[in-house]
C-alpha cells in the first residue's frame, strides 16, 4: 500500500493569458491531497473518497472511457500511467482532499499528480517529478479540452513558479504571506476557459491586447518578487484582477472580498484560478488577522496559505 499527497496551489499573475501562451506565476500551498492506492488481484479499479463522493468499480478494460463522474481526473491519470508503464493492475484507490473542490484552489491537479506517483509506485517503478508533471498535464488536457501546464506542474514541483508554456519552468524563492478567500461557489475551469475562448474570438482586436497585457504584468510580477518589493507586487495583482474582470471571470462576490481585503491593508488582492466563484487571494503583511477577519465578515471562509516548498511525494509505502 502506498500514499502519495500534492499540494494545491494559488495563480498570482496570468491565470486564463497562460492558456493563449502567455506566463503564469504560481504557488503551491500547504492544502493537500492524499491518494493511497493498493494493488489488487481483481481485473478492476475501485475508487472511493473520504467526502460524500462514493464508491466506483470500473473494470480496467473501460478505463479509458470517457468520463464525467467526479473521478474522471483519477481514472485518466490511472489509464495514462498504465500506459506509460506498459503494465497494468486491480487497485483499490482512496481519495482524501483537505483542498476545497472546484474552488481554483488545483484540487484536479492535485489528486491527478499525487495518483500518477502512487499508482506507479504501486506498479513497481516511481515516475520521476518530469514525467508526472506531463503526464498530469495531458490528463487536464483529456478531461478539460483545453489546459496549461499551470496546475499540475505546480502540484507536482512545488514553491513559487514562473511558468511559460512549452518552456524550462523557472522557480522564485520569496516568503510572500497570502490569505485566500472562499466565496463558496463551485464553478468549471472548462466552462470558464470556454467563455473566455468565445469572447477572445468575438472581439479579438480588444481581447488580445488584454491577454498581452496580463502577460506583461506576469513578467513585471516576477521581477518584483525577485525585488521582494510587496507594495509594486500588490499594485500589479490589482491590475491583473481588473483586467480578469474585463476578460468576465470576476462576480460581485469576488470583487465584495477583494474590496474588504484591500480595505483591511492587503497590499493587494484578485481572484485567483478560473474565477466565477471560487477563491480570491490578498498579498498582506506578517499580520494576516485583519484581512482574514474582512473576508470573513462578508459571510465567506478565509484561511493563511503558507507556501508549500514541497510539490508531490510519498507519504507512506508498506
Ligand atoms: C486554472 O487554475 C487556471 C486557468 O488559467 C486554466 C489553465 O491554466 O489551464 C484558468
């Protein structure tokens, strides 16, 4: 039996430009996921969940199915690994998340990339972080139809990363201190991602230059962390979140918290992931209390985000 956890991470420049080639700069935080898988003798994959998700018995020969279900990450990142590894097995699969679901928080990511090295362990021969992060990536791509590698090459290094498609990730070392708020909505990555690609073709004259835009405050983002200048960091997540809001991913909820943190002192604060709900996150001081406090009087959940420097590993293997 082996445990594998990845964590989730926040965007803090350049969620939905990354997907049209634009950089990101992500940050994994201490939320993980933990996915123990155990082989057996059977011809099938069970999965279950420590939520109210259920069991699911799928014999391997249909794993490659398309899915809807709420495992669909899961059973494409088992049908991948199988794959790659030219071998396959029964396993029984529990899930166990403590990062809240379709939030913008990576739990997708996460759970794919902590089952990619689990059920390779599992079969005999633990991938290496290159490969899962690919192999994660092309699962978000399977189930989502459009995917940058954001997400799951975060889960899966960890830290703070500058990533730009089809290029060398580059990782920033900096102790930023981040709340994260929760508006409670659940929302889609691939609906949001959709609306985007409509909007971006009906006006592609005014959309572009957004997207470009949003691009350019990414790479202004990283010279101002490397700068450890909080305030400029601050100013530009402002932006970005102005310009999130232009691309229609923002909501009155959204714009509610981001407004109360700023107002509470956070250097700055937007959404953070596909947006429509989900989270929003605030760059403060040593003191987050205050922030946490302003969200939390808006009737929504906050919490500290610690970075983590840990991407995916072995919790356990026996
Ligand atoms: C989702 O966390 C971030 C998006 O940019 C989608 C992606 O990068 O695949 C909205």
């Amino acid at each position: 039996m082996v445990i594998c956890s990845a964590p989730g991470k926040v965007i803090l420049f350049g969620e939905h430009a990354v997907v049209y080639g634009m950089p990101a700069l992500a940050a994994a935080i201490e939320k993980r996921t933990y996915v123990t898988v155990q082989a057996n003798i059977s011809d099938k994959i069970k999965i279950n969940s420590a939520d109210s998700s259920g069991m699911v018995s799928i014999p391997i020969e249909n794993l490659g199915a398309p899915s809807k279900d709420t495992y669909r990450y899961v059973k494409r990142a088992v049908y991948l690994t199988f794959q790659h590894q030219g071998k396959r097995t029964g396993l029984d699969i529990e899930i166990e998340s403590r990062i809240p679901p379709a939030s913008g928080l990576g739990s997708s990511a996460a759970v794919t990339v902590a089952a990619i090295l689990a059920v390779s362990v599992a079969l005999g021969n633990p991938l290496d972080k290159k490969t899962i992060s690919s192999l994660a990536h092309r699962v978000e791509i399977d189930v989502q139809g459009a995917a940058s590698p954001t997400d799951t090459s975060t889960s899966t290094f960890g830290g703070i990363q500058f990533i730009e498609p089809g290029k060398i990730v580059t990782y920033l070392d900096s102790p930023l201190n981040l709340v994260v708020g929760y508006s409670g909505m659940k929302r889609s990555t691939k609906v949001l991602v959709e609306n985007v690609r409509k909007i971006k073709e009906k006006y592609p004259p005014i959309m572009d230059p957004i997207i470009q835009a949003i691009g350019k405050i990414t790479e202004e983002g990283k010279m101002k962390i490397i700068e450890n200048d909080l305030g400029a960091i601050g100013e530009l997540m402002n932006l970005n979140q102005g310009l999130l809001d232009s691309l229609g991913v923002s909501n009155r909820i959204l714009w509610n918290l981001v407004y109360s943190a700023r107002d509470a002192g956070a250097f700055g604060a937007k959404l953070t992931g596909a947006g429509g709900g989900g989270c929003m996150i605030a760059l403060v001081n040593d003191d987050p209390e205050k922030v946490i406090a302003a969200i939390e009087k808006e009737g929504c959940k906050a919490f500290y985000a610690p970075i983590s420097k840990e991407g995916v590993k072995i919790e356990g293997d026996k």
